[in-house]
C-alpha cells in the first residue's frame, strides 16, 4: 500500500483531501466576489470545520452565487436551512475584512 493510499484511508486523510477539494470549490465558483469570500475564508477555517460544519459549508457552496453574496453581506437573510453556524461564521469573517 502506498503513502498516498495509507494517508487517504485514514481519517485524517479522508479530511485532508475533503479540505482540498472544498479549497478548489471555494476559489473556482465562477463570480470573482464569492471566489474571494469564500476562498478566504476556507482557508483560514477549513481544517478546523467539524466534519458537520464541513458538511454544511459544502451545503452552501451548492447554491447560486447571487444568493451566498446576499446572505454573507447581509443584503438579505438566508433561509432557515443555510442560516447556521458556518453561515454565522463566513459574516463574521466577511464583516471583519470590510471594515478595513
């Protein structure tokens, strides 16, 4: 069995690669504004997201940009399933790098 194959079995692995490839999601979205929010963001917290909270950013990044640029900026309120802790959280870091 190679490295490679021994670190992805593993559960640290298994989030290490989950981490990555939520990384790319978060940088490649397609508008320039939640590529920068987003992209931000995972990687300062991606590696300390429980494997729910992971659970629930990958659930976020299944939505419209339009909508997630509303919902981080405050424009407007997400709705009740995607207006959690990871949501609470990318506001919170959002807010703080707006305000110079």
């Amino acid at each position: 069995m190679s490295d490679l194959h021994r670190a992805s079995a593993s559960p640290r692995g298994v989030c290490d690669i989950r981490c990555r490839r939520l990384l790319f999601r978060c940088w490649h979205r397609g508008t320039q504004e939640i590529d920068l929010i987003f992209g931000a963001f995972a990687e300062r917290a991606a590696y300390r997201l429980s494997p729910v909270q992971l659970d629930r950013f990958e659930a976020l990044l299944d939505c419209d940009d339009t909508d997630l640029f509303d919902w981080v900026t405050g424009h407007c309120k997400p709705p009740p399933a995607h207006d959690h802790d990871v949501m609470h959280m990318l506001r919170a870091s959002h807010s703080g790098h707006t305000k110079g």
